[in-house]
C-alpha cells in the first residue's frame, strides 16, 4: 500500500510515495544522503543538484554493472546446469552398462 513520506536528502525536505516501509525509506534515505554529502565534500563547488546528478549517475553506472555481473553469472549457471545435466546422463548410461555387465558374471 503507497504511503506518503517526507524526507529530507543534502537538507532538502521534499514528500515522496512509497510501497516501502518506512525502515526501508529511511535506508534509503541515509543511503543517498551520505552519497550526496560525500560528493560535496569532494567538491566543494557541486551544487546540491549537481551532486544529485552525479549521485544518480553514480547509481546508475552500479545498476548497469551489476546486470552485467548477473547476466555473466547466470551464463555461468546455465553452463553449469547443462554440464550437470550431461553428467548425470553419462552417469546413468554407465550404471546401465554395470547392471548389464553384472547381469553377464
């Protein structure tokens, strides 16, 4: 259920809407805040919006990466899967092969 936040980031209050709760908007929060601050910090001629760009940015530069590392590691599992799937497929041809070999004594 959506609910109405007021929040403040870098000392700007604004209102937001949320499905979170409010633990994980307040996380979120700090999250941002401290990324912002950091930045300004950094440079001391950022403007709060400008630090708010690079903020998202930063943020979006994350997101990208970290879909690339999922893709890769899905690949990786799915390779895996398959050498597993043919593993366990040799391996019950050669339990055949021992039952009839057994069969023979």
């Amino acid at each position: 259920m959506k609910q109405k936040y007021t929040i403040t980031v870098a000392d700007i209050e604004m209102n937001v809407v949320s499905d979170e709760s409010a633990e994980a908007v307040e996380a979120l929060v700090g999250i941002v805040d401290r990324k912002m601050r950091e930045i300004s910090l950094m440079s001391k001629r950022c403007s709060k919006s400008e630090a708010a760009l690079l903020c998202a940015l930063d943020y979006c530069s994350d997101r990208i990466k970290a879909q690339r590392r999922l893709k890769a590691l899905e690949s990786k599992l799915a390779m895996t899967e398959a050498a597993v799937d043919e593993l366990e497929a040799e391996n019950e041809q050669l339990r055949r092969e021992l039952e009839l070999l057994r069969g023979k004594d």
